[in-house]
C-alpha cells in the first residue's frame, strides 16, 4: 500500500469517527459525564422552555422533576395523580428542546416488572439519557413528604432488574437511577442495604433519597464505591442538609440535583407580576427580560435565520423591503414592477411619522410641536416608601399612536386608564423646564407620579 492510499484511508476513517462522535447517543453523554472528574450539577426542569434555560446557564445535563411537573402540567401535588403517559409526553417535548443529556423522573415505573419494563421502552423512545426508578408503594409522593411506603425488597430489587432487561432489549444505553425512599419508610440500614443490591442487579448510579445528616451521606457513598451516587439538595427546607459542591465531591458524590430551584422562583415571580397587575402596573423592567431577550430565549432569532435560508425567490414579506427613515413616507414597490413598469404589480405605500413642524396644515400652530423632544416620567412608590418604579418614556414615541398617547401610557400604567394624558400634555405643551401632570394614589395604596421633563 503506497503512503497516499494510507493517508486516504486514515483521513476516511476520521471522518467517519467523528460523525459517529457527532450522532453520539444522550446516554452515552450522560457517561461521559459520569466518568469525567468532580461533581456534576444538574437542576430540574418542568418543560421544553426551563430546559433550555438550563443549558443556556452552561449545565451538562438536566433531570425532570416529577414533583415540578405535576405542579407545572396539572397544578397538582407529587402524590401519584400525573400518569405514565403524561410523563412521556412532557419528556419528550423537554429532550426535543435542548441538545444536553436529560435525566427522566420513572417514579416507581408505574406498576409491576412489566409495567417498569415499559416504562424504561418508553422513556429511551422518548430520548432521556437515564430514568430515575424507586421503591415506593403505588400512590408514590414526594420522598421529603409524610407517609412514604416502600416495596418489599424483593419487588424493589425486581424493578432494577426489570429495567436492565430492557435496556437489553432496546440495544440502548440508557443510565439506570436506583432510588430507595427506605430511609424515611424504615431505617438507615435497610436504605443501604438496598442500595448494595440495586448495584448488584445491575444500577447504574445510586440514590438514596431524604438522608437525614451529612453522616448519613458520608455512610451511603461507602456503599459500592464503583457505583456512581447522586445526592438530592432539595431547596427550601428538606430533610437532607443542603451541602455545596465542593462538600458533596468530597463525601463521594458525582451527581447533584436541584428539584426545586425553578419551580419555586417560577411561582415566586408569578405571584410578584399578578400582585403589580392587579394594582394596576406591570412588572418593572428588572424584574422580566425585554420581549427581545424572551424572542432571543424562545428562538425567534434562529428561526427568522432558518427562514431565510429556505426563503424563495418570490416569496418576500413586504416588511423586509420597506424604508426604514422614520422621518419620510416613500412608496416602496416590488423589484418586478421596477424592471417591467408593470401597473399590475403590488405597491406598498409606508406612512411613518413626520418630524412635528410648529404650525399644522391650515396654519394653526401645533401644541405638541415644543414636547416632541422631552420626557415623560412616570414614577410609583410603594406604601412603604419603597420605590418600585421609575421609567422615562419619549414622548415622541408616544406620539407616534394615530389613536391618541393613551394607550401607549396605559401599557406602561394602567391605573392611568380613563386619565386625558392628551389634554395634560397640551396645557404643559408651552411651558418650560419640568411639570408634576399627575399625583395620586391607586387602589393598592401606592403613589403614582407623572412628570413632563
């Protein structure tokens, strides 16, 4: 074989090793992770959107919280109510929203061996990278709640086993999770024990979950020491001492989990914007992203490039072919109808606001003409002193509205709804230096200020 030939095939099969490394399987990432050096955070997502703010945050993988998205998709307790099904779906939309391993929430598998061998099919099919499988009794509930009950440890043992067989039978590589709630149900020694046999049948990582003290902890990583453990740090007030990072790596663990991070900064936020828009404001800018971040965040931004990309030729939004001189109004025609003249053709006529001149069309002189470079403010202190907000608004923009500078104000305030901002501005229209419009309570108690600067 000459040197050429060799080089050939070396570049070949490079090439095709690295498509192979490009197609590489959610599971096999998730090892991946496993074997590499330190503990791996990972917080719970409930959805395709918490998800991928999980891996914009830079995480390497996330988990689905079955506690979350019980709340999330039924507004309802961890207490058995979200089904097999359910859980399959929100999965599936989750894995199809991110490009970073998921770790699926398989609760006690939903029945039987059987009912675990399907269980594990259907979450390899919807693209989990591991299921997190446990030994609660049917209804099962969260494992820092009252009441938990557990299998027999020959039933418990059975669903590990179940869940290798079909992983078998798949030809997947999916990580199995053998979770015990024993601690809390019976004893510290009986959880150990259980885990011991959960790596004997063949479990990919251990979890036992509600350890009561960091003993326990350091207890649980002595169990098969080759079998990776995962430590749950659920927020809030659980039963397990909430570590950092570094402590966990030290005791012995490679995985860490947050369940309830973004679901309780997710009902938190929802309840500040509900109190503002009920009193009668929206939420101030540092407390929600711009619509541009939340375009940028859902995919907006990709898509309009992804769309581009399959555009035609005869296919363009007028949108995309307008002036963009705001101070002009230009007739903007098709590129048909410039090389052919043809009267057929469309024409899009753009209005876009003028310059204010001082005086209108019959002479009359023009109120608004003085402000069109000033500032409307709009200020509201809470109750307690507290500033809660303080914006400034052009009012050129505002008179940019054909249909009056009201509603453009009322989106900003809509206590303001039902109040002449028209008449305000052109009394203050000839004034000069800064004026107090409006001064006023609301029906929450806070004080609303208006000022033209």
């Amino acid at each position: 074989m000459n040197p050429s030939s060799s080089s050939s095939m070396i570049s070949r099969f490079q090439v095709i090793t690295g498509c192979l490394a490009e197609r590489s399987s959610p599971a096999k990432t998730l090892r991946q992770i496993l074997e590499s050096p330190g503990v791996h955070q990972g917080p719970a997502c409930f959805d395709g959107l918490s998800a991928k703010l999980v891996e914009r945050a830079g995480f390497q993988y996330c988990f689905t919280s079955g506690f979350s998205i019980s709340a999330a998709r039924l507004g309802l307790p961890d207490t058995g109510f979200i089904s097999y099904g359910e859980m399959v779906d929100q999965g599936q939309q989750i894995t199809q929203a991110v490009s970073i391993p998921v770790i699926g929430d398989g609760d006690n598998g939903y029945g039987n061996a059987m009912n675990v061998k399907r269980t594990v099919k259907g979450y390899i099919r919807a693209g989990f990278a591991g299921i997190i499988l446990e030994d609660q009794v049917s209804p099962k509930a969260c494992g820092h709640t009252q009441g938990r009950k557990v299998v027999s440890r020959e039933e418990a043992i059975m669903r590990i086993t179940a869940a290798v067989d079909a992983r078998k039978e798949s030809g997947s590589d999916i990580v199995i999770v053998a979770r015990t709630d024993s601690r809390q149900a019976l004893s510290l020694e009986e959880s150990l024990w259980r885990s011991r046999a959960f790596a004997d049948a063949g479990a990919d990582v251990l979890f036992i979950d509600a350890l009561a003290s960091k003993e326990e902890m350091k207890a649980f990583c002595e169990v098969s020491p080759l079998v990776p453990k995962l430590a749950n740090m659920l927020e809030g007030g659980g039963k397990t001492p909430i570590l950092t990072p570094l402590e966990l790596e030290e005791i012995g663990y490679k995985l860490v989990v947050y369940p309830l991070s973004l679901i309780g900064v997710s009902i938190q936020a929802m309840q500040d914007s509900l109190t503002a828009l009920k009193g009668g404001r929206i939420p101030p800018p540092g407390r929600m992203p711009s619509f541009e971040e939340i375009k940028e965040i859902v995919g907006f931004n990709k898509y309009y490039e992804e769309e581009k990309r399959y555009a035609t030729s005869n296919y363009q939004l007028y949108g995309d072919r307008v002036s963009s001189n705001a101070y002009s109004i230009e007739r903007v025609q098709d590129d048909s109808e410039q090389r052919d003249q043809s009267p057929q053709d469309p024409v899009v006529e753009v209005m876009t606001p003028d310059v204010y001149s001082n005086y209108r069309a019959d002479g009359s002189r023009d109120p608004f003409s003085g402000i069109w470079s000033r500032t409307l403010r709009i200020k509201i202190t809470g109750r307690d002193g507290i500033e809660k907000l303080d914006i400034r608004v052009p009012v050129s923009l505002l008179l940019q509205a054909k249909a009056g500078l009201l509603e453009g104000v009322t989106k900003i305030v809509p206590a303001l709804g039902g109040i002449n901002i028209r008449a305000l501005l052109d009394d203050a229209a000839e004034e000069a230096g800064g004026k107090l419009l409006l001064d006023f309570n609301d029906t929450m108690g806070d004080r609303i200020q208006v000022f033209l600067e």
